[in-house]
C-alpha cells in the first residue's frame, strides 16, 4: 500500500492588511499643529463670530422694537395735545357765534328799527308810546300751551 501521505499546510500569510484604529496616532504635518485642531481652532471662531453676530442682531431688535413705542408714544401725545387745542377752539368758536346771534336777535328785535321798517315799507305811524315788552318762562309757556290743547280738544260724548 502505498502511504498515504499526509500533506499538512503551513498557515499562509494574507496578503490583505489588517486595519487598526488609528486612534491615538498622529499624523505628520509640516507645521506644529494638526489639521484636525486647525479645523477645530476655525470652526470655533466662526461659532464665536456667529454667536456674537445673534446677540448683536438682537440687540439691534430690541432697540429698533423700543425706538418705535416710544416714537408710538410721542405721536399719541403730541396727537392728544393737537385734539384738546382744537376743542378749546370750538368751545371758543361756539361761544362766540351764540354771543353774536344774540346780538343779531337784540338788533332785530329793537324798538327804533321795526318802528323805521313799518313806517318805510307798511305805511304804518308810530306808537305814542313805546310798547312794552313781557317776558314770559318757558316752562309756564309750555304749560299754558298744553293746558290750551286739552282745553281744545273735543270731548267725547
């Protein structure tokens, strides 16, 4: 019989390298500091300028928000102001214009002027005397008035 032959095999290297972390080792640059931190170094000065460009931005807001109420204010004060002025000069206005339609009604109603206008333009000859002339209450005048108006009424039969 032939012997059998026994072929054992030797464990073979791959040829396929193995990864490992590569945590923990540096990589070489020219200048002292790495990539990574140069990276790092930017990205935190452009978070620093961000932030800083919020609160600035915020702020600006906020002071263009309180500009604008107080500038709310003003205009209402300045509005309430120009309002009291012009009713103090309707008050004065409505005043006056009673005043002088008083003194039109006195002119009208005088003595010399309506004895004048009947005797130019009615024919008529003046009184001896000057009438007199009654003033009457306005409430007594509507009292009266009413108590004629029941007394005018028919009454029913």
């Amino acid at each position: 019989m032939a012997k059998a032959r026994r072929v054992t095999t030797s464990p073979r290297k791959s040829t396929r390298r193995r990864r490992t972390s590569t945590a923990g080792r540096r990589k070489k640059t020219s200048s002292s500091k790495t990539v990574l931190q140069v990276k790092k170094g930017v990205r935190n000065a452009v978070y620093g300028f961000y932030s800083i460009s919020l609160v600035f931005l915020l702020l600006l807001m906020g002071s263009v928000a309180f500009l604008a109420y107080q500038w709310k204010n003003f205009q209402i004060t300045e509005y309430s102001k120009e309002i009291q002025q012009l009713k103090a000069e309707i008050l004065r206005l409505n005043s006056e214009k009673s005043r002088r339609e008083a003194l039109i009604n006195s002119e009208l109603m005088e003595y010399h002027r309506i004895a004048r206008l009947a005797r130019e333009k009615l024919g008529l000859k003046p009184a001896a005397k000057e009438p007199v002339i009654l003033s009457v209450d306005k409430n007594k005048l509507e009292y009266y008035v009413q108590k004629d108006a029941k007394a005018d009424k028919p009454k029913p039969e």
